[in-house]
C-alpha cells in the first residue's frame, strides 16, 4: 500500500479549508463575544481600541496547528504501514503510475486528487486571489470584496467582518446559498447586513484595475468599487488536469470530475475515485465515508454503494446556518403536499445586550407519511445542533416523534421538539 503526495498531508480540509477556516471563524467571533460581555457585567476595554486582534499571532499560531495536524496525518499512514513516497504521481496504465521517473505497478490505483478554486475570465483576474491565498495574507485589508454566494463566500465575508475589514459580499444571483432552502439565503444575507457586511446581489464584477489607490472593480450592471483585496470564491474544479487519467481510459465529465458509479468505480476497472474530484458532494466527512465504503467493497468482500442521502452540513457564516435533508422547494417537488414548521426568535444569550440577530429554524414534513424530510437552522452553534437532528431525519422520524421527544431547557435546540403551529401554506 502506498501514497503519492506532491503538497502538504491532510489536502484542502487540513490545509486551505475547513479547520483553518474554522479556527479564523473562531477568532471572527470574539469581536461579537466582547460586545455581549459587556452586558453580562464584564468590562472589556473602555476606547475604541481596546480589545485589540493582532493578525500575525493569529496565521502564526494558526500555521503551528496546522503543521501539527500535518505531522498526525504522517503518523496515521506510517502507523498503517503505507508506503509514503513525496512527488506528483501520473497515470501510464490501468495498473501503472510514474513519479518522480520512477514507474510503479498496483492492483488497484485510487484518486483522490481533490479540487482547486477557479476564478471566471475577466481582464484584471490576476489582482485577486482566491481561499488559498486568503489563508495566508500577510497583512488583512482594510476594503475587500469576497465574491460569490456559496460556503465560501459567505464564510469568509464573515471572517472579514469580524476581524473588522470594510466588507462586501458581491454575487451575481437574487438569493445567497442557492440550493439551500431559500428562506436560509435570504435570512441569512439580513444577519450579515446587520452585522457589517455590505451585500451586492445581482452583483457580477466585469474587470478589476490596479490603480494607485487600490483595486478599481467595475459590475456588469451597477456601479463599480474599490477595495484592497478582491477574492473570489467562485466554485472549484476537479483536479484531473495532468494526471494521466485519460490516457489510462478514465473518462472524465467536462468539468473534470472523474465519472464514478455508486461503487466510486471509474471507467476502467483498476481505478476508483473519492472526494472533491469526482464532484458530488463535495464535503470532507462524504469523502471519507467514501472511502470507508470503497475500502468494504474492494477488501472486505462486502460490495457497499454509496449513501448520498440526508448529508447534513453547516455554513460556518456569522451566524452559522446547517441543514439536513430536502428544502423546502425540493420537498414539494419530491413529495407534493408538506407540513412546514417554523420559528424565529432572539437568543436568550443575546437578550442582555443591544444585538438584535435572531436565529431561524425550519422543519419541512411530508405530509403523507409526517416525516421529517428536512431540517434547516441559523443560529449560533447550528452545526452542533443539526447533527444530532440529522440522525433522527436519517432514521425517518416522524414529526410526532419529534415532538415526543422532551426539550432541553433552555436552549435553542430544544425549539426544533416544541414546533407545534403550522406555517401557513
Ligand atoms: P459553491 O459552489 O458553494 O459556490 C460558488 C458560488 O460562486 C455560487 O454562489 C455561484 O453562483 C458563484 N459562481 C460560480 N461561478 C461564477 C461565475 N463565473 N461568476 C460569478 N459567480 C460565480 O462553491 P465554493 O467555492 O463556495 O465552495 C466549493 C465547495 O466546497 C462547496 O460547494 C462545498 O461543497 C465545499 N465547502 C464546504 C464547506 C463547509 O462544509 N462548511 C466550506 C467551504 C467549501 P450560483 O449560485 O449562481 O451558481
């Protein structure tokens, strides 16, 4: 058993994705935590000035974690006993890989090359940078433009924001988050206007020039901006280019991604895929339960085809949004009639302060079998919340079920149990 690995161990996840991003979200937050203690009797600095954030001791200590989690990867392998051979490994053959100029052979041949963040083709491309650089800016800006409406633009337009850059958030649809319930879109595009970040929708950058004074961006169709870092957070693409894939017969849809059956099998039988390159759910743990399944398949004699059902995920916005199973929108087009359940209300956390964010919480009911077919939050913590909500969608619970079940007082998770009016249709 071995692995080629040409970059860091722990790819985008580890590396340029979700705990770096998480851990910057962390430190986003605390301007907001200052604020609410203030209202619990805490003083916190009586200017301006104080509490003051230092970036530089944020991507150092940062970085430090992320070399150690590095290191705990390598052991895995090691530990597994995998063969670690550092270099950009490319496709000869069904069973055959060359690196580094050296040619080796294997049974079986795994790509798990995961995506890269593209930027669309207008004149001035070159000024902006994308997540991967975002993660390691040497100083933060004081005017930037995140563009696009997906996880990560919103994610890191909070971060901006919270760590005070003059934020703004362009993207070119009517409503944030698209494919998500709709009502998560526009909430959430309210909270993080309230919060600081100036929201373009229908907003699509046409060019970007560097002038003196900063980066000026022209829209397609409405006035233009400058600011001191323009990033676009645009989409990624599989990364399939150069690796021999077609030459070995791997077949390969026109974004890139390898085409896979529910077995991760590619067109050629030696060769699978998981994860980010073969472009369905692009989420760390669906790449990893991939791999748990593949594993079963080609080893363990027991044949196990993927379970892209009720994946639950979360936004790490400010404020998070998570959700599980169908939106709204789709329900009604799988399902026909629904029960739909819904609150919005003011933290009980926040009650003592001047904030004003109210969290959102949705579960969608088939109406024919009253399960629960999708549940959807904004809220503080919602990741925390939805996961354990997912198991009981996972299972087919019933709305009754749901309501069977006795709340934890008080929190807010305990609302998506005590739901009892109907919203009207
Ligand atoms: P997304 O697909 O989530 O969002 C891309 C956004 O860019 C959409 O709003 C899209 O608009 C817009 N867009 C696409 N092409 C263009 C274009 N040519 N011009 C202008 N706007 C454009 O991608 P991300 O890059 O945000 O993230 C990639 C994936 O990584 C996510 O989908 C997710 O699977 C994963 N991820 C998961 C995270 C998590 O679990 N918390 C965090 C970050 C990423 P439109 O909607 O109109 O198509």
């Amino acid at each position: 058993m071995a692995i080629a690995e040409s970059d860091l161990f722990g790819g985008t996840c580890v590396n340029v994705g979700c705990i770096p991003k998480k851990l910057f979200s962390y430190a986003a937050h605390f301007r907001e935590d200052f604020e609410i203690a203030r209202g619990f009797g805490w003083n916190v600095g009586t200017n301006e000035a104080e509490p003051r954030f230092d970036w530089a001791t944020l991507l150092a200590n940062k970085d430090r974690e992320i070399a150690r989690l590095n290191g705990v990867y390598e052991n895995v392998l090691k530990k597994a006993g995998v063969e670690i051979i550092r270099g950009r490994a490319t496709l000869l053959g069904p069973h055959e890989i060359e690196i580094n100029g050296k040619k080796h052979t294997a049974k079986h041949i795994l790509v798990a090359t995961g995506s890269w963040p593209t930027i669309p083709q207008i004149p001035g491309r070159e000024h902006a940078i994308t997540s991967n650089e975002a993660f390691h800016l040497e100083r933060l800006p004081r005017r930037a433009l995140v563009v696009g409406g997906g996880y990560i633009a919103v994610e890191f337009a909070s971060i901006f924001n919270g760590l005070g850059v003059q934020t703004t958030l362009a993207y070119r649809g009517a409503s944030l988050l698209r494919g998500f319930d709709k009502e998560l879109g526009a909430h959430l595009a309210e909270e993080m206007a309230q919060k600081g970040v100036s929201i373009l929708l229908n907003a699509n950058p046409s060019r970007i020039d560097q002038q003196s004074s900063g980066l000026k961006v022209s829209f397609e169709s409405q006035a233009g901006g400058e600011f001191d870092l323009v990033m676009f957070a645009t989409g990624r693409k599989p990364n399939t280019a150069n690796l021999g894939l077609e030459k070995a017969g791997v077949k390969l849809a026109a974004d890139g991604a390898v085409i896979v059956d529910k077995y991760s099998a590619s067109s050629v039988d030696s060769i699978h895929a998981i994860g980010d390159v073969t472009n369905r759910i692009n989420l760390t743990p669906v790449a990893t339960a991939e791999a748990m399944w593949l594993a079963k398949t080609l080893f363990r004699g027991e044949p196990t085809a993927i379970d892209h059902d009720n994946v639950p995920t979360a936004v790490f916005a400010n404020p998070n949004v998570a959700t599980v199973g169908l939106p709204e929108e789709k329900a009604r087009e799988r399902f026909g009639a629904l029960d739909i359940y819904k609150t919005s209300f003011r933290a009980l956390k926040l009650t003592m302060t001047g904030k004003k964010e109210r969290s959102f919480m949705k579960l969608v009911v088939d109406r024919a079998s009253q399960r629960v077919v999708g549940a959807h939050m904004i809220g503080p913590d919602a990741g925390e919340i939805i996961q354990g909500v997912a198991i009981a969608v996972k299972l087919g619970a019933t709305k009754a079920q749901f309501d069977a079940t006795i709340g934890i007082h008080p929190t807010a998770a305990e609302e998506f149990v005590t739901l009892r009016e109907k919203a009207a249709p």
